[in-house]
C-alpha cells in the first residue's frame, strides 16, 4: 500500500477542512478496530475514484477489508453506462438490508456515476432507507465530510450537487503493485446520443501537468513501472486550456520520469486522435505500441445517430496510419450491437471492419438505453431476438480473430511485467506483456513485481501461455 498526498486545485481552505475532518476520525476511532469495505463497479476511472475514497480511510485510521459481515462502513462505487450495473448494484444494496438490521451502527455508502443521476439518487433515498450516505460525483473529494456526518450526527447524508472540479491534496491508496492508473483529466463534452458520462461527469477538466507528473514521480518512486493515464477523452487533455497537442507533449515528459517503464493510456476518442501522437507512440519505446481506440459500429448512418462525429472511412485512416508507424500494434475497441437505427445491413458493415482491421480483442455491449439521453427517444427497427443474434454472431467472428492474434505471439520471447498469482490458477504467475495481454506462466513469488523474459509457448483466445527464461 502506498499513501500518497497531491497537490491543491480546490481551494485550500476547503481541502483542510477534509484533512481536519479525517484527524477528527481518527482521532474519535482512537484505540477501536474499525473495518471498512469499498466495492467498485465499472471503468478503470471509478477505480481510481476508489482509491482516493479508500486512501481517506485509510487515514482516517479505518482496516479495509473484503468482508461485508466484518465493515463498519460499506461503501459501492458505482457506474451509469449499462442498465445490468444498476442491477447489480440494487441487489447489493438489498441483500445489505439484514446486516443493517442486525448491525445498526453500520454505515452503508453508494456513490459514482449511477447516483450523479437525480432520479436514481431519489429512488435509493426513498427504497432503500438502510442506505444513510449517496454522495455523487462531483461530491467525492468531500467524503470525509459526509461521512462524518453520518457516523457522529446519525443522520441520512445525501449530495449529489455541485459542478465537475478538480480536488487534488486528498490521500490515494494504491495497492503496491508495479501497475498503477493515474487519471489526468475528468469529464467529457461529446455528447454522444448514447451515453451519459457527461451528464453525470462534467464537462472536460485537465489536471495540471504538474500534479500529474508530481503523482507519476512519487509512483516511481514507490515501486510502480506501468503507468495507464486515464480520460473518458485523453486526447483532449489540455483543450478546456486552450492547448493544442497537450496530450502528446505530456507523453514524451512521463518518458523522462525515471523508474517508469512503461506508459499506457485509455481511452481515445477517433475524432481527436492526432498523427503526433501516433509518431510519438512509435517514436518512444516507453509508450506501449497499444492503442483503445472505440469504433461503437462499423457503419456510417450509425455512427452520425450516435454523434460520434467521424465516418468509417476516417476511422480507417487512423488504424492505417497506427499500422504503418508501428506494424505490432495491439489494437482493441469497443462495439455496440442493437444501437436502435442499427439495421441487419449497419450491422454487417460493423463485421466487415473488424474482419478488415483484425482488432486483437473488443469490448463489446448491447446497447442499454439511458434516461436523458437522445438515444432513448429513438425507436427500435429491431426486435431483442434479432440483436442477440447479431451479438452472438459478433462474438464468435472476434474471438476467431482474437485466437488468430494470440497465435502470432507464440514462440516469441516477450517482457511480462508480474503481477501475481492467477486467480484461476493460483499454480501460476500472471502478468502482462506490451499488447497488454494476460501471459500465465509458472514461478515463484520473487518475481511479482518485476519484468521477467517469458517464451510464449500456448496461445488461447483471451490468454497466453509461457515459460520463464
């Protein structure tokens, strides 16, 4: 675990207001063993998100723990963009109902992008009364505050106000490992018909490229060597500023941060996506030759209902350009089948992409209407029975390319950086090699940690298989 303090963007007088909120805490828990739980849904952003709520418990002198029986405090972090996560998280939130009733001091938290949204925050507040803390996004540098209100006065807390800002100064737990996330800005202003990030994350926000490279310095210097920069649109890093190219010029100063090794970013949006930061990916060995880069559909009229705001035929300018300077990229994408224009047609045009660019693995989703956003007032021109075909169909095409890309790495020799055990198999060590593929091998514990040479012997759809050199 590492704790590590930032830099101030939200006034300084509000930032020590949470600072002596947490001393408080501390201080009040003084000789109790006091447990809490932070349970997180979604992207690698709410990840991030969590690790600063888990870093404020940790100062606040709380254990974390995995067990629900055992917290003190439960906290679900969650996520907006599909209606199965909401599931997920009512189920949660009401199977917690008993232990509340047998544990009335427990403090049962829900917070992230599901509750930014007004009419969601107001059902849990009213269905589910165990709940004593819905905070949203905007209100989570606050968390100290809240809580305290809902551990000293017993009262219902409940703050999903506020504009997007950026609140840097508060603790951040990571977890140790040699990986870590660092996000460099926050919110997003396209707007596409689908989706409701901005609504629930503001609009764009950069952090300072001071705070960021002060953050990566202090990762380096406490064991990290894989950095992954964070964005709903990293490419636009340093427009709200007025800045062209931010986000290229910020690459090339984390490949002068020593200690780090190796840099990662997610994700890109194509109508941002410049050709200097295509040259500067190929051009610094640090900056993994992986690209995200979400298509969301292959065809042209589906793409202008979604507002995506570019056209096949550019997406594929910028996979060939990425091909050219760096003929072993990794690519992967995001794809969404049974988007409510989607016709059989739209749908194949989506295969006949990925049969050409031949992605090495997708993220791939049926569309999950979203109250608020333009697409939920679009008809549907399909029946469910027709899209889960075109999503089975959609699986099994990718995962013969995806078999297809593994097969390549067999028999080559490539750097895996360790990350553990396997959780499948504890027998192996897991880790990851510059693609950013899973690479399983045998060893012993010395190695998690650390770059070690693996000679790819098996390749699988979504794993591949090694020996340590």
């Amino acid at each position: 675990m590492i704790l590590a303090e930032i830099n101030v963007h939200i006034t300084p007088q509000e930032i020590e207001l949470q600072r002596q909120t947490i001393n408080s805490i501390k201080l009040s828990l003084s000789g109790e063993k006091r447990y809490a739980m932070v349970e997180t849904f979604g992207c690698q952003q709410n990840v991030n998100d969590s690790q600063r709520i888990e870093g404020m418990l940790l100062q606040m002198g709380f254990t974390l723990t995995d067990e629900k029986d055992l917290a003190d405090v439960i906290i679900f972090n969650t996520c907006a963009i599909r209606e199965n996560a909401h599931a997920k998280v009512y189920g949660k939130l009401g199977a917690l109902k008993h232990l509340k009733a047998k544990k009335p001091s427990l403090v049962i938290g829900i917070c992230g992008c599901m509750v930014q949204q007004e009419q969601i925050a107001k059902r849990i507040k009213s269905k589910y009364r165990h709940v004593d803390l819905i905070f949203g996004t905007h209100a989570l540098w606050k968390f100290p505050s809240l809580l305290n209100d809902a551990l000293e006065h017993s009262q219902k807390v409940f703050d999903i106000s506020g504009e997007g800002s950026i609140a840097e100064g508060l603790p951040v737990n990571y977890d140790g490992g040699a990986r870590a996330f660092v996000s460099i800005m926050y919110g997003c202003n396209n707007f596409c018909s689908y989706c409701i990030v901005p609504y629930v994350r503001g609009r764009e926000r950069s952090r300072s490229e001071a705070d960021i490279l002060s953050e990566i310095e202090y990762l380096s210097k406490n064991g990290v060597r894989e950095v992954m920069l964070l964005g709903q649109n990293v490419n636009s890093y340093g427009k709200d500023r007025g800045e062209t190219d931010a986000f290229a010029k910020l690459l090339l100063k984390v490949c002068e941060i020593s200690g780090i090794e190796r840099i990662r970013f997610m994700s890109s949006h194509p109508k941002d996506i410049s050709p200097l930061l295509l040259h500067t990916m190929a051009a610094e060995e640090k900056i993994c030759n992986q690209l995200h880069l979400p298509l969301q559909s292959g065809s042209n009229k589906v793409l202008s209902d979604m507002n995506r705001v570019y056209t096949r035929e550019k997406y594929l300018e910028i996979i060939a350009l990425a091909k050219k300077l760096m003929p072993d990229i990794a690519l992967t994408t995001d794809i969404i089948v049974g988007f409510p224009t989607e016709t059989e047609a739209d749908f194949e045009d989506t295969l006949s992409l990925l049969r050409e660019v031949k992605f090495d693995s997708i993220f791939s989703f049926i569309y999950s209407p979203r109250e608020g956003t333009r697409a939920a007032q679009m008809p549907n021109v399909s029946t469910p029975e027709e899209i889960d075909k075109r999503f089975q169909k959609l699986l099994d095409v990718q995962n013969n390319i995806s078999y297809e890309r593994n097969l390549r790495h067999e028999g080559n020799i490539e750097t895996v950086l360790v990350s553990g055990r396997s959780k499948t198999d504890p027998d192996m060590l897991t880790g990851r090699n510059y693609a950013n593929k899973i690479v399983n091998f045998k060893g012993d514990d010395s190695l998690i940690g650390t770059f070690t040479d693996v000679k790819i012997t098996k390749a699988q759809t979504w794993i591949l298989y090694g020996e340590k050199l």
